[in-house]
C-alpha cells in the first residue's frame, strides 16, 4: 500500500481544476488527471482518504478504455510516467499508477447515465411515479430488480450538489436532436459490451454514468470509466431484489455516515480507520474481480 494522497502538489505546472476526487493538470496540449484518494458523500469531501482509492480508480478506468476502443474512440493517451512530457515526470512519486495523459476535449454538459436495474434515484422516482427520467416501466417491479432492457437515463451536470435528472427531449433540446441520439446509443451499446463482460465474472453493473466530449469532430469516451465512483457493482451471489444490494463502492461509508447521523453539513467528519480501510478493499476487490488481477 502507498501513502495516502489527499492533493497533488506540482509546483510549475498549471492546475485547470480540482474536482472531489481528481486533480487535472495543463500538459501543453493535453491534459494530466491526477486521482487522489479523497471520498466524497453525500456532496462533501470528507477529511480522511482511502487508501489506494485514487490507484483503482486510474488502473480501472485504463483496463476500460483499452476494453471498450472496439466500440469507442477515448481520450486515453498513456499511464506510463515515462511517456509523460516535461516536468511531470519529476512528480512520479505522485502520479505513478495514479493518473493519466489524456486529449483535451470540449466536454458536452451530459451526464450520460444507463441503467440495467432499478436502484438508487431511478428505484425513488419509479416509485412514484413508475417512470425513470419518463420512460415508463412495468408495474410491480422491485428495488434492485433487473429491467427488461437496460435504458438511457441522463442527467446535468452539476458543479455543486446532486446531478438532475433529465428526459431525453431535454438533452435534444440542449445538444440537438442528432447528437443526443448518438450520446444514448453509445452509452446503451457500451454498458452492454461492459455488463455482459462483467457478468461473466460474477460483478452486475446496476447502472453507470459515462462522459463525452469532441477532439475536433470526433466523439470521445471521456473522464472516468465503469469505475465504484460512477458506477453501481454488485456482486452477483448476493444479488436478490427487493431491496438495496451489497456493493463494491462507498455505500459503507455513507451506512457509517448514516449511523452517527451526521447533519449532512459541513464540515463533513472524519472516518475512523476500519471504515477507511474496509472501504478501500471494496474497491480494490471490484477491481480484482474485474480484470482478474491484483492492484
């Protein structure tokens, strides 16, 4: 296990923003994604990190990206320190295994969401209303019940708060009638090639968000990818509907949040070292048991 990084600190080069978990650098015309191994819950940074967190979360996303270019073209450019240019390389105590050199890409402001089962907002919304960003869905269904076919389920991206959830005439309405259209195919023909290799290894991807974005006219798979942060893991021995799932991602932290009911306001408490470490090994065994090796 390495140190915990809670910041990346690079004098001499340009920090362009700083997001709950990640750290993204100018590499002139590309750019540099340093994953710490700051958590975040319910919308707050905590003050304890998880070990490892920031090193699954690259090596995982790496695994994808290398996974899904049949289907895709990305923004991944390489993982290795040595391919990285100057100065970065003198920061490989940082970014080793952490981070990765990416194309610059104009993001589109979607959160691109599939979702092959019903859990988290979309188990709350069909509830009330048996729809899932408006698409209707059988009646009778329950929590964690798989859906007859997996569906597109967008939502804004917000730089505060929770992300909204939006219907497909609102990202025509905010993209365009085309690309809107290619945005909920490659995100269902992706999930699909991802949840079908998964399967196979006994993990059920419940739902996952994706980014894209344009280098020049081309679409690209961006930011993270099928990753415990932006998606829902379930281990499939366990899976049984009719109610929340055992999962391999941060819901430990939040029961733990939950039991000591905390407020929700800042500032967010500090984790006491079992759940930390508790928390980190559900990571790295989504990332075990989805590339079948050890971080």
């Amino acid at each position: 296990m390495k140190p915990i990084l809670l910041e990346s600190n690079l004098p001499g080069v340009e920090r362009c923003a700083r997001g709950k978990v990640r750290d993204v650098y100018s590499a002139g015309d590309k750019l540099l994604i340093v994953a710490t191994d700051r958590i975040s819950a319910f919308d707050y940074i905590l003050a304890t990190g998880i070990p490892d967190k920031g090193r699954v979360l690259t090596q995982l996303s790496v695994f994808w990206f290398d996974f899904l270019k049949r289907i895709t073209a990305t923004h991944f450019l390489s993982a290795d320190c040595g391919d990285y240019p100057a100065p970065l390389g003198q920061f490989r105590d940082q970014l080793e295994g952490r981070s990765m050199l990416v194309k610059r890409a104009r993001m589109i402001e979607v959160e691109c969401v599939a979702r092959g089962y019903l859990a988290g907002s979309g188990w709350k919304e069909y509830r009330e209303s048996g729809t899932v960003c408006g698409i209707r869905l059988p009646a009778g269904l329950q929590e964690s019940n798989k859906l007859p076919q997996p569906i597109f389920t967008p939502s804004t991206k917000a730089q505060t708060g929770h992300d909204e959830n939006v219907s497909f005439e609102a990202v025509e309405a905010l993209v365009g009638q085309d690309l809107a259209g290619r945005l909920r195919d490659l995100t269902l023909a992706i999930y699909g090639h991802a949840a079908d290799y998964a399967a196979a290894r006994g993990v059920i991807i419940a739902d996952t968000k994706f980014e894209f974005g344009f280098v020049g006219d081309q679409l690209v798979l961006a930011d993270e990818v099928l990753t415990p942060d932006s998606s829902r893991f379930w281990p499939a021995e366990t899976w049984h509907p009719g109610g929340p799932q055992p999962s391999y991602d941060k819901q430990y932290v939040r029961d733990y949040l939950e039991s000591i009911h905390w407020n929700k306001q800042p500032p967010a408490p500090a984790l006491p070292a079992e759940v930390a470490e508790r928390t980190a090994e559900k990571y790295k065994a989504a990332y075990r048991a989805l590339t079948g090796k050890a971080l």
